[in-house]
C-alpha cells in the first residue's frame, strides 16, 4: 500500500499511519477481522473490528481506483496523446468520478453527432465560436459549405459546430464537476404512476405523485421508488431544475452577447439535455442507490448481529414443536447437544385429538427427560403454546421461538445431509428446537437473507451484501468461540482461518479419531498448516482438554506467559484459573516484551477469570399474553409484552402474539426524538408496547413504546411532522411498507 493511500484512510478514520499500515500488513499477509482485533492489539494500537474492516475495504477502494488509473494511462498513451500534465492530473484524481471526468475526451467512443461534424471539417468552426469573438458568423460558417464534405448550408455548419460545442462542454472536466455537485444538492426524486397501473400498483401508492430531494431520501423510500421503476409501475426521474443547471452552464461558457455566443447558449442547452443531463441523472441515480444499499446493508447487519447473539438457552432436552392445523403440529425431541431422538405428528383440532396429543407430549417429555418445549411461532403458534401450557408439565419452560428461515433450511442441502432419512417437516422442527439451545449455531446454517430481518435485502448489491453478512456471522462465531469437539461444520466454516474445507477436515479427523483432547492435535488434521492453526486456535475451545487453557480464548501462543506467571507465584495454572486472589497478585508489568502488552496482558488475566465465558446474555423466558392470540383480540390502549423481531429505519416491528407483527413507527420510540431505532432497541428484545391503532380487515397494527400515549382511545395519533403527509392513516401506510419488504 502505497504512503499516499495510508495517508488517506488513516485521515478518513482519524488514526495512525502505523495503525494503517501494520493492519494492513497482517492482512495481505492472510489474518482475518477477528483474529487481528483480539490477538494482535498492540501491533494495531487496539483497532476493533469495525475499524479494521473499515481500513480492508477502503484499501480494496483504492486498490481498484489505481487499478483504472494504470488502465486509463495505458489507453491516452496508446493513443499518442498523453502529455506530462495529463499524466500529473490523472495521477492527482483522488475518486473515480474525476479520474472517469479526465478520461471522457479520450475514451473510444461510437461515432456520436460531433464525431460526425468533426468528420465534416467544421471543428474549427465550433472553436471559433467558442472564442465568442466579434465576427460575421454567416460569413465564417459559408466558408465550411462542401459538396464533398457533405455540408449544403450555413444552418448545416452551424448545427455541426454546436454539437461538437456541446460535446465539449459535456467532457469538460470543471463543468461535470460543477454538474455534479447541482445535483448532488438539488436533485429531486420525481416519482408518478404509469398510466394504466394504479390498480397494479397500490402497494406503491405513497409514490403516485412524489417528489423528495435527492439529499435528504432515506434508503428504504430511495429503494421501494426504485423497485416500482423495476417492476413497471412508476416513473422516476431525478434531476435539479432545469434553469438552474443551464444558468451554471452558461456562467462558464457562454462569454459575450454576439452571434457566436447565442449558438453557444443553443449548444449549452443541448448538451445539457442531450448529453450531460443523462450522464449526471445516471451517475445521481448510482450514487443514490449506493447510499441507499449501504444504509440497508448496515440495518440488516446490525439485525443480524442481534438476532446471532441472541441468548441460548444452553444445554437442555427439548421437545420441539413445528405448529399446524390440517396437517398436524409435527414434534421432535432432541438431546442436549441437539441430536434428534424421536419424531412424533400430534393433531388438536378436535378434543378427541387433543386428548391424545396431551398423552403424547406427557409420554414423551417423560421417556426423554425433557425441561422445555420449543414452539415455533408460525400458524397456530399461540393455540400450540396454550395447549402446551395448559398441560401444567412441572419444570418445563415453555418458549415461542421465531421460525423464520426454518422452511429455507429444511429444504436445503445441509439439512439433508444432516438427516437424509427425515423429510421437511422433522428438519424444521429441528431447527426450532436446536434455535431454542443455541441461536448462533443453527442460524449459520440458513442463508443470512432468509432469516427475516432484514431491510429490501433482494434490491440492494449482493455482493456487497453477502460480503457484509459474512462479516457479521465470523465476526459473531469468533466472539463466542466453539466447541470443537460438537460444532458442526457449518458454524466450524465461519472459524478464523479456517473456511468450508478446514471445517469439513476438523468434522472428517473427529470422525474417524475421536474428540480432540488438545488444541495442539488441530495440527494433525489435513492441509491444516501453521497460519490456520495461529489464526483459529483462540477460537476453538476443547472443554475436556488436559491443559485448561485450551477451553479458554487465550492463544496458545501466549501459554508460555500463563505458565511464568504459575511458575512466580508457585502455583498451577489452573489454581490462577480458580483463585481471584492469586491472580490479583500478578504484576502484568514484568511480563510486557516487544511483542505482548498491557492489553494483551488484560485479556488474559480476564480470560482466566471466566475462561471461554460466552459473551452473549443469560436466556430469559418470554410469554405473551393470554387471551390475546388475534388481531381480532386487540383493542386500543392495551398494554402488551413483545418481542422485537426486526428493525428498519422508520420504525419496529414486534411481534405481540397474534400471527402479525406490530409496528411501531419510529416516532412513536420513545418520548424523545429518535433517529435510529437501535439506539432504543435490538433485535429479538422484549418490550412493552400500547396497542394505538387497528385494522383487522388488513391485519394491520400500529403500536407504541412511549411510556405515556397521549392519543384519545379509538382515534388516530397525528402523524408525525418529520414524516412525509399522505392520505392514509399511519398504521395503513407503515404496514404497507412492511409489505413492500416480502
């Protein structure tokens, strides 16, 4: 990386050079996020995670950037035409916005109208009237009248110079650059109905009449006018007023009052409209939607993250149940690792069935020695949980567990390699169970995007998506760490240094060897080299193993300094695992080197404190109301528990217990203002919330967490004015927009 570009982003992210480019040296030499933000801290100046992702992705920015500059000196020179002072200027361009304005005049181009008029001989025509000098135009352009050269009048000569006069002006450098920065401020977004699609398109109909600046869109509206334009539904245009930007043109270009400098107004206007106009909209429209895709990534991510993180009910027998009505509510029973013992289909649409259903799950909760039940909260999720709590079963937990995805995962190839004996249905319900035991390890098996939380995920770059959400889940599995003797290979793939074949190594070696009984026998397993082990080993927990330190997040590099601190203070080590009081007499200072400090030092004295401690919260049963299982059963001003299940820009969704999430607009967050809705709360939280408006024909709930709602029972709340007005009511048009996700 060169010192220019370390420059850059260490200004950018208001750091180091060094910072720069020590992180950047231990990624081009293969060290992963994670890894670099928990063991190398003193090389980095403790960077977090954030911080180094953020230095990786601008280095890649920049690297593609030098990437077209070599390109476009190659092509000028190619041409014969690259000076020193061009070469200076390309070098100089620091976006590629400005490298793309540069290289516009000298980039092989179809034979366009001033191609044409240049082929005609009028090119020195157009610079003449470009100088706007005092001259007979008729009698000048007379002289360019060719029989040969195809040009039969002065009107003829005219038109040509001015469109190689408008194309000059739309490759100049300084006008796009001052083009750009007009729309950037006064674009607006203006968006209407194709006729004929009213109908079609009600879903879209906030965006029939529309206009918004360019500026001030949030993503999710930026997204959902974009997908309407997709699906042929609304026009959309985004452009600033047009007299604006054909008076900026005019203050460069146009020089005097004469004859020469009205055909140069007439060449502004048309190369406005016909060239520059185009180019600047598509650009606008690109860097629109890159802003749009990068707020939407960033939601979905945060969500992601939540809903990983979410606290495990750890290590119990549960009895999942997958709800249904005609076809059954299917019920599996796993250990506590997960494992699939028995599968059973009960029915409770007629008591006769329900008494049978009821001497199933008591059998089976008995046999199995199971201490909770995992209900999926699909279709029939609240008469599934009200039967299972009716059955009074002592010392079970009953919980509602969020099956999105679980139908996308059952279907998919890691399911039926996991059980290829077993259709759909008992898969599902696996996942539902074995959520309840561990979030983190069974969602890594579903494609990020199926899991429900996320924000217009199938409009926005995937690639930059996919490689987002990567980011979250390794950055999620190393955070909690694995145990490898159980891990599957999925949650395995997302281990630092490791990825699908390493994992499917470490899965084949237990396989055929048994558990691994230290971290040091990891080296055995094929093509596992030195680098992987260093970059996965803190991250991989063997519980049973001889050394203590293996089951911990310390790195086996750093057991030598846990060893001198045993060995000065006369102990084992893992007497300074159990006593607080021995390890409060370690001086962390003797053990600073070149290589380890203080905070390394920290974290390892903090390790052996809790060692491989999961940093996730402790699990808390949840249970929604009792009585209220439709939307037919709300009513306005009822106070409900919920829980979070997704959050976007414009508000939460939270799911109350009646098979349709409620929203609660971002207004009504708190009694202060919010601008974030994950400053106030996080996915899969619970919460309480005030029932504030209903539509049962459409399924459609607006909610509240102020702690006081003023709004008079049975009537709507004004619509906040930092929203935009329409002509429906709150809850219609919040949930509508929720339906625009799907």
């Amino acid at each position: 990386m060169e010192n220019k570009h370390s420059w850059i982003i260490a200004n950018e992210l208001q750091i180091t050079e060094r910072q720069v480019n020590e992180t950047l040296a231990l990624l081009d030499g293969g060290a992963t996020v994670p890894f670099i933000a928990r063991y190398r801290k003193e090389v980095t100046g403790s960077l977090d995670e954030v911080a180094i992702a953020a230095i990786r992705d601008r280095a890649e920015q920049l690297r593609e950037l030098d990437k077209r500059r070599e390109s476009i000196l190659k092509s000028i020179s190619e041409q014969g035409k690259l000076t020193d002072e061009l070469e200076a200027k390309i070098n100089a361009a620091e976006t590629l916005s400005v490298l793309e304005d540069i290289y516009l005049p000298y980039k092989p181009k179809r034979r366009t109208r001033a191609t044409i008029a240049r082929e005609k001989g009028l090119e020195p025509l157009a610079i003449r009237i470009l100088e706007q000098g005092n001259f007979d135009l008729e009698s000048e352009a007379a002289a360019y009248i060719s029989d040969e050269k195809q040009v039969k009048d002065i009107e003829e000569a005219l038109a040509g110079a001015r469109d190689i006069i408008a194309e000059t002006i739309n490759e100049s450098p300084e006008a796009r650059t001052e083009m750009r920065e007009l729309f950037a401020e006064k674009g607006v977004f203006q968006c209407k109905v194709v006729a004929g699609k009213e109908e079609e398109g009600q879903k879209y109909k906030d965006y029939f009449e529309w206009n918004e600046p360019v500026k001030n869109a949030p993503s999710h509206r930026i997204l959902a006018m974009r997908r309407g334009e997709n699906e042929m539904i609304l026009m959309l245009d985004t452009n600033p007023p047009e007299e604006d930007a054909i008076s900026l043109l005019e203050q460069r270009f146009v020089k005097g009052h004469n004859a020469a400098a009205q055909q140069v107004q007439m060449a502004v206007k048309d190369g406005y409209k016909r060239l520059l106009r185009p180019s600047m909209e598509t650009e606008i429209r690109l860097a629109s939607k890159k802003r749009a895709d990068e707020e939407a990534i960033k939601v979905f991510a945060e969500n992601l993250r939540q809903l990983l993180l979410a606290a495990p009910l750890g290590q119990k027998n549960v009895l999942a149940i997958d709800p249904g009505y005609r076809t059954g509510c299917k019920v599996v029973c796993l250990d506590r690792q997960g494992k699939l013992l028995h599968n059973d289909v009960i029915y409770l649409l007629e008591s006769r069935q329900t008494e049978r259903a009821e001497t199933t799950v008591r059998y089976l909760c008995e046999k199995f020695e199971i201490e909770a039940i995992a209900i999926g909260n699909g279709t029939a999720s609240r008469e599934t949980e009200s039967f299972a709590r009716g059955l009074k079963l002592p010392n079970i937990q009953i919980v509602v567990v969020n099956e999105s995805g679980a139908s996308i995962y059952s279907a998919s190839d890691v399911a039926r390699e996991e059980f290829p004996d077993y259709d759909v249905t008992v898969r599902g319900s696996v996942s539902i169970g074995r959520r309840l035991l561990d979030p983190l390890a069974e969602l890594v098996k579903i494609d990020p995007k199926s899991i429900g939380v996320g924000q217009y995920q199938h409009d926005v770059d995937q690639t930059a998506l996919k490689n987002s959400l990567d980011d979250v889940v390794m950055s999620c599995v190393n955070a909690v760490g694995v145990e490898v003797n159980t891990a599957s290979k999925q949650i395995l793939t997302y281990i630092s240094g490791l990825g699908p074949q390493l994992a499917q190594n470490i899965v084949e070696f237990r396989n055929q060897n048994g558990p691994f009984r230290s971290r040091a026998q990891l080296k055995k397993v094929p093509r596992l080299g030195e680098k992987a082990f260093e970059q996965a080993a803190g991250f991989l927990r063997i519980r049973e193993a001889e050394n203590p330190l293996d089951a911990s997040a310390v790195h086996p590099e750093s057991y030598v300094i846990v060893e001198k601190m045993a060995s000065d203070l006369g102990c084992k080590v893992a007497d300074l695992m159990r006593d607080a009081q021995l390890r409060k007499q370690i001086d962390l200072k003797k053990y600073v080197s070149e290589k380890v400090g203080l905070p390394t030092l920290n974290d390892i004295v903090n390790e052996l404190a809790k060692p491989g401690r999961d940093p996730r919260e402790q699990f808390e049963a949840f249970s929604f109301t009792e009585g209220v299982e439709k939307v037919s059963d709300l009513r306005i001003g009822m106070q409900l528990p919920g829980i979070v299940t997704n959050i976007t820009n414009f508000g939460v969704f939270v799911d109350i217990g009646v098979h349709q999430d409620g929203l609660v607009h971002i207004s009504n967050l708190s009694n202060r203002y919010v601008s974030n809705p994950n400053e106030v709360v996080k996915v899969h939280q619970k919460v309480n919330v005030t029932v504030i408006e209903v539509d049962e024909a459409r399924k459609r709930i607006a909610l509240s967490m102020k702690t006081e709602n003023t709004a008079p029972q049975g009537k709507k709340e004004k619509q906040s004015s930092s929203q935009p007005a329409d002509n429906e009511d709150m809850a219609s048009k919040l949930a509508k927009l929720k339906n625009m996700f799907k």
